[in-house]
C-alpha cells in the first residue's frame, strides 16, 4: 500500500492539481471571451460604431452563403468559446485518470498544450496579454504536470 511519503504518489497528486490549474486557466479564458463576445456591440467609440455597422451590413459570399464578417467573427468566436469548455473537460477528466494511466495522460496533455501554446502566441500577437497569459498559464500547469508524472 503506498504511502502519502511514497515521491510517485505525491507527484502524481501535484500533477492533477496542476492539470486542475490548467483547466481553471481555460475556464477563466472561455469567461472572459464569453462577455466579450456578447458585449462587443457596445461601444460608445462612433468610429467603432461605424466599423461594426460596416461588418454587420456589407455581405459577402462564402462558399454559396452570403454572410456578413459579423457573422464569420461570431462563428469563430463561439467556436473558440466551445473550444475552450471542451479542453477544460478534457483536463478535468484526464485529471481523474492521470494516476491510472499516466503515459496516455502524457499524451493527451502534451496534444491540449501544444494547441493551447499556439492560442497563447495568437493571443500575443493578434490580440491583448489577458487571453495569452491565461493560456501561458495553462502551457505551464501542463508542463509541469507532464513533469511530474512517470516516465
């Protein structure tokens, strides 16, 4: 029976606090994104008034569909949102299965933190610290749990 003094054991319990982290990270970011999707239209700035208009009104034919770049910003911005909820999950239940199967864990955190790593560097580059930091946040969870876990 092992024992709370056993290295592996309290290696393994800091890796699923660390993926835990990494989800929470996650979950921070898919809140943030969440109200600043649904409150992008308020703005007071009339420049910015009259871009959204524009992205709202102009249309375009996309693939046999006209749609507006309003609607391709919604889109892609939901599907960030379900994106975001969907890794969170993911680490929560690699989590409960991280001292079980820890190689495959190994696996699935390295796929979810390296895709995690690229939002960071968009977010860094295309956008504003918030979103990249909550993402180094979560590559660093991952990193060290990855760590943690046995060879």
């Amino acid at each position: 029976m092992k024992t709370i003094t056993d290295n592996s054991l309290v290696n393994s319990v800091k890796a699923v606090w660390l993926v835990r982290g990494a989800a929470g990270c996650l979950l921070f970011f898919a809140l943030g994104h969440s109200i600043g999707h649904f409150t992008r239209h308020q703005v007071a700035d009339p420049q910015a008034q009259a871009v959204l208009l524009q992205m709202m009104t102009h249309k375009f034919d996309m693939f046999g569909q006209m749609r507006s770049y309003d609607e391709n910003y919604t889109g892609m911005s939901l599907n960030l949102i379900f994106t975001l909820l969907a890794f969170a999950v993911l680490l929560l239940v690699i989590a409960k299965h991280l001292q079980a199967a820890p190689q495959m864990s190994k696996l699935l955190l390295a796929v979810v933190g390296l895709c995690v790593a690229g939002f960071a560097a968009t977010s860094f580059m295309y956008f504003f610290p918030v979103p990249a930091f909550s993402c180094v946040g979560a590559c660093v969870c991952i990193v060290l749990a990855i760590r943690q876990l046995p060879s």
